[in-house]
C-alpha cells in the first residue's frame, strides 16, 4: 500500500533526515586511513543517540536476508555496492567507501548514502568519475520527482546517467517508499521507462539509491554473510541515496543537515 503524508508528517520526516545527515557527516569524517569500519558505525550511532532517534537499519530483518542487520551503518569498500556489514577492516588510503545510514525519530523514518574516497592517496579519475556520475544520477532522479510524473519517470532519469557512463546497474536493488516503515511501497527502481508507475503527488516519499558499478555488467554476488552485495567482476561500486518528499513546490530533499 502506498501513503500519503500530511505536511505534518513531511515536517517531522525532515528532522528524521536530519539526524541522518549528521550521522552520515561523521561517520564520513572517521573515514581516515587506519580507521576500521566499527568506528565509523560508532561514530554514526553517537550522533543518532544523541539526537533521541534510533538506528533503523539495526536488527532490521527484510526477506532478502538470512539473519537481522547486526549494525547502524552500511559500509561497503571497494566491489561492495550496498549493505556490507561493519567489520574490523582498517580502510587504507583511496579504498572507495560507501556509508548508508538509517534513522528513526518520533515514528518516522530517514534513510541516505554517500559514496567517499579515503583520503591519502591520489584519487584515482575512474574513481572519481564513477561516484560522480552516481550523484548526477541521483540529482537527476529527484529532479525528476515532481508531481504529475510517474514513478518510471525517475527510474529512466536514474538510469539514463547511469548508462550514459558506461555502468551496470543491479536490477533487484533499488528505491522505495519511506515513511513508519523504512521500506514501503512504491519500489522505485534505478532504471525504467517514462511514463509508467504510480503517478507521483504532494506527500510521497521516496528515496531514491542509485548503484552503479564500474565493471558496466549488471551482475552481482552476495558474501556469506547473507548482507554483502559485490560486483562479480571486482570491478568498483558507488551508491548514493536520498530521501524526498514530492511536493507541490517541488522536490523536497529531508536527509540534509
Ligand atoms: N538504503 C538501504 C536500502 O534501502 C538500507 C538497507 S538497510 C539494511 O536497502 F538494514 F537492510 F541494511
Ligand atoms: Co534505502
């Protein structure tokens, strides 16, 4: 079923991405060389803490999945594109990280992710290019977010970037509904045709998480975790995520400082 919010709803899920965006600014500023991935989890719980919200990715248990989500954050390196759990890897200097965060406060639900370079090694351009290209996808998939468009409207502004620099994209893994619940309908995925899908109005929320994987093939593999999604290449992944509210002043970004 897909819910509509009340701008009251949409006021209190801007505070919601609040607290996200900060847990995801410091968990981005642990991200040093030397650093282990449960620091910044640590960091990243802190702030949420602290803010009287709750993480929403721990103990989250979604079908796809073996076992509850065991931490706060996500932290995928290098050929992980989402979910890699927190470990005790130290990052090295121009390992590609990405960091997704989930947040709950007063009932409501903010869910973002950005894609790094640890700092203290040249950056390498294909690097550079491939987590550039995710944000444009994502700029391009929000400013496809109005009311009037439909929810393949996105995915094609999503993809159409994303294809356009030569990436793969996973076909299973993609957007979706937010709002008491951190997955609701509709799913919203990375690439699609205009025109089609539920029709976008004033109190949607959507977020919307491009993946794009450097290596150009779609394909992935899963880690025996049961959590870790890899390229089957080896080939780098980037993944970048925001929630939105579709209003009827535009697209509303709530996972901002
Ligand atoms: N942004 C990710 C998603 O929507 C968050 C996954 S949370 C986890 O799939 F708990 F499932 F890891
Ligand atoms: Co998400």
């Amino acid at each position: 079923m897909i819910e509509i919010k009340t701008d009251a709803a949409l006021e209190a899920m801007r505070e919601a991405g609040r607290v996200v965006a900060n847990a995801l600014a410091a968990a981005r500023e642990a991200a040093v060389p030397g650093a282990r991935l449960r620091d910044l989890d640590e960091a990243a719980r802190a702030v949420i803490e602290k803010a009287g919200a709750r993480p929403a990715f721990l103990g989250y248990h979604p079908s796809f999945a073996p076992t509850p989500y065991p931490a706060v954050l996500c932290t995928s390196v290098n050929d992980a594109i989402v979910h890699g759990i927190p470990t005790d890897y130290r990052l090295r200097p121009g390992d590609l990280l990405s960091l997704d965060c989930g947040a709950v406060l007063d009932g409501w639900t903010g869910d973002s992710a950005l894609s790094l370079l640890v700092p203290g090694a040249p950056a390498r351009p294909e690097d550079e290019r491939l987590i550039r290209t995710a944000e444009r996808a994502l700029e391009a998939g929000i400013a496809a977010a109005v009311t009037g468009a439909r929810i393949g409207d996105i995915a094609h502004a999503v993809g159409t970037v994303a294809r356009a620099g030569g990436y793969g994209v996973p076909q299973d893994f993609g957007g979706h509904g937010i709002g008491r619940a951190m997955h609701e309908d509709p799913p919203v995925p990375n690439e699609g045709r205009p025109g089609r899908g539920f029709p976008l109005r004033h109190g949607l929320v959507l977020a919307i998480e491009p993946m794009l994987l450097a290596g150009g093939r779609d394909a992935y593999v899963c880690d025996p975790d049961g959590w870790t999604l890899r390229t089957t290449d080896g080939s780098r992944a980037a993944h970048v995520e925001h929630t939105v509210a579709i209003t009827d002043d535009g697209p509303r970004v709530l996972t901002l400082p």
